[in-house]
C-alpha cells in the first residue's frame, strides 16, 4: 500500500471523511442491537453475556487510544488510518465467521483496537487543518454528519437481520471500512506539521501522558466529556432493554428510540455551529448544561411518577439530553486539545479514552444493574450529569 499524498486538501472534504470515520464507532456500537436475540439463540448465551461483547468493544477501543495517538503523532494522521481500517475490516470479518461466543467476543475487542485509530487521527486532522474558533465549526459539522449513523445503524442492522441474518451486520461493517478507507486513500493528505513529529520512545510517551494527566484543566475536561458520553450510553447500551422489553416493540422498531434522539444530537450540533461566532465556548457550553439539567430533572420526575411506559415521556427526555451533550461536546474537545498544542494525536487519544472508556465501564457494569427498571437507568443519568458539571464548574474560569 502507498501512502503517497493526493491533490492539495480541501477542507470541506476533510470534514465529510472525518465525519464518515466518526461514524464507524456508531456503527460498530449499534448496528449490531436488533440481532442481540437471534446471537443469544445460535451461540447460546445470555443477554448479560452478549452485553459484555459491547463493553469489550468500548474498553479495547479506549485503551488502544494510548497507543494510537503517540503513532499518530510520530507517523502522522493518514498512515494510521489507512492501516487501522484494514485491520477493523479483518476484525469484522472474524465477527461475521464466529462459531461461537468466544470467537465473537474477541472479534469485538479487535474491531474495537482497530477503530480506535481511525477515530483518534481524523479528529487531531481537524484541529491541525482549522484554526479554534473554525475547528469548533468544524467540529460541530462532523457532529451534524455523524448523527445519521446512530439513527440508521439500528434501522440496517434490523433490516440485515431479517432479511440475511446477524452475520451479514458484520460483513456490512468491513465493507463499510474499506469505502472509507479508499475514500481517504484517494482523497486526503497528511494533516500534520512536521514541526510536531513527536518521539515513541516509551519514556518520552509515558513522560507526556504523565504531564497530560498534570495538566491543571485538561484531566477534567475530559472526564467531563467522558461523563456526559456515559449519561447517554445507559441508553444505547441499554436500548435493547429499553425497545424489547419495556416498551414491548421489536427488531425493526430500534428507530422509535435512534431517530429521535440522534434528530436531537443533530440539533444541538446545529446550535453548536452556528453559536460559535456569536458567543464564547465557555457560555454555549454552561447553556448545553443547563439543558442537560432540565432533561435530567425531567428524566427523573417522568419516571417517578410511575406511569405506564410510553415512548413519548420515555424517549423525550433523552431526546434534550441529546441536544445538550452535542451543543457541549464540540467546545470540550476544542478547549481539551488546545490544552497540549503540539501532541494533539496524543490529547485525542485521551479524550477518546476516557470517552469510550466511561462508554465501556457504563454498559459492563451500569447497565447489567439498571436496565431493568427505568428509574434507575434516569438516575444513573443524572448522576453522571451531575459530577461532568461540577468538573466543569472547576475549570471553566481558566479555559
């Protein structure tokens, strides 16, 4: 494989394949869903069991973020991705031949070390391409593209299911990473300067991730974003609970819960872009908490109250928590990388550890406590609301 640069890059081109790369975790998370029951059938394994294929695929996917971003900072942005999409496209293909839940699991966890790569570079991409307020534009333009993902994963996933069976989701999957894959072949450059090649020496990349950890702003931000990705994964983790078996629908109905609720991620991304001209990251990001707030009160008293589940009160609460996480999440990761200029691979791959990894930790073990009663999934919400605000509050006067 050459990794020769193409024509001169054009921005716009940028943001659509980073967009599609940002996609690719979506799709791994959810397009699998509908077909959890048909996998528990043929590979004979519960439903907490099947769950743990998800959670491995997040912690493999946040711990491989500590490789990647050092790689991409001394090999550049493209050459990481180019070889992480071929190796997620074997992963996939070891997941749609698994003879057993064994084999699946551990095609999880390599699909999860391999997409982590791609995911990490295309973001450092757009923060070396775009000065700050336009990467905060840009930023929320990937955000707006990366929504369809949530909403049509669960839509071709069950359609896949029906009509050819879970296997055919993998294989949907690798193919899915070779497009994009040639899409990045063929069209983008190397992003980074080469002023910020940076040592893999592992005392120089354990001396960085030591001062990133030091860092007096950066540690919280992430967490905080990590925090707020975990409020709204008791949800996707959970949907399979949610869509089967309290609202009682089924395999091609996962849309009443994704098209809704990305509809809401696309709206607070269209805040977020247009907003960034117009006032300081610091006040969009104290207003997305304030919605996350009244959706999280919200959330809480709904369930409380003990109605009947209805997909309207159930689903519309996490539909405004959807439109503050994406009006906060472009500014928290602008503010987060600025924090190390020159190791932005490295800042990313954090930034995506503690995401995924919070992601991973809510679905291995938050979700096997609470997805059996909505209550405990809204307060397990809003307790996560709760401390991603409160780090916030400690850092926002020194950003």
């Amino acid at each position: 494989m050459t990794f020769s640069n193409p024509s001169p890059l054009r921005p716009g081109l940028l943001i659509l394949v980073v967009a599609f790369i940002s996609m690719l975790a979506p799709f791994s998370i959810d397009t699998y869903l509908p077909s959890f029951p048909a996998i528990e059938r043929e590979l004979m394994a519960s439903r907490e069991l099947l769950t743990q294929t998800l959670a491995v695929y997040l912690g493999a996917f946040a711990l491989a973020t500590l490789f990647w971003g050092p790689m991409a900072d001394k090999w550049g942005r493209r050459r990481i991705i180019l070889w992480s999409l071929l190796g997620y496209f074997l992963a996939s293909l070891l997941c749609a031949l698994a003879e057993s839940y064994d084999q699946l699991f551990w095609g999880r966890l390599l699909q999860g070390v391999m997409a982590a790569g791609s995911v990490v570079a295309s973001r450092a991409m757009v923060r070396d391409v775009f000065p700050k307020q336009e990467a905060q534009k840009a930023m929320a333009l990937v955000m707006m593209l990366f929504t369809a993902a949530p909403a049509i994963a669960p839509i071709i996933g069950g359609w896949l299911e029906v009509h050819s069976g879970w296997r055919s989701i993998f294989y949907f999957l690798g193919a899915y990473a070779i497009v994009i894959g040639w899409m990045m072949w063929r069209h983008v450059g190397e992003t980074q300067a080469t002023e910020h090649v940076q040592s893999i020496h592992p005392g120089a990349i354990a001396k960085a991730y030591w001062q990133s950890a030091r860092h007096p702003q950066f540690l919280r931000l992430v967490m905080a974003q990590g925090l707020l990705v975990g409020g709204f994964f008791v949800y996707v983790a959970g949907s399979t609970s949610l869509i089967f078996d309290h609202l009682h629908l089924q395999e091609q109905d996962f849309w009443v819960f994704f098209v809704p609720v990305v509809s809401g991620i696309l709206l607070g991304s269209f805040f977020s872009h247009r907003l960034a001209n117009r006032f300081s990251m610091e006040a969009v990001i104290n207003g997305a908490l304030l919605v996350g707030l009244f959706a999280v009160v919200s959330n809480i008293a709904f369930e409380q109250a003990g109605w009947q589940p209805e997909a309207l009160w159930v689903v519309g609460p996490i539909v405004l928590y959807a439109v503050g996480y994406a009006l906060a999440n472009p500014g928290l990761s602008i503010v987060a990388l600025d924090c190390l200029p020159s190791r932005r691979g490295l800042a990313s791959s954090v930034q995506s550890l503690f995401q995924m990894g919070t992601a991973g930790l809510v679905a291995a073990l938050v979700v096997p406590l609470v997805h059996a009663n909505l209550q405990w999934m809204a307060w397990a919400q809003g307790l996560m609301w709760l401390v991603a605000a409160l780090l916030w509050i400690s850092v926002r006067k020194q950003v």
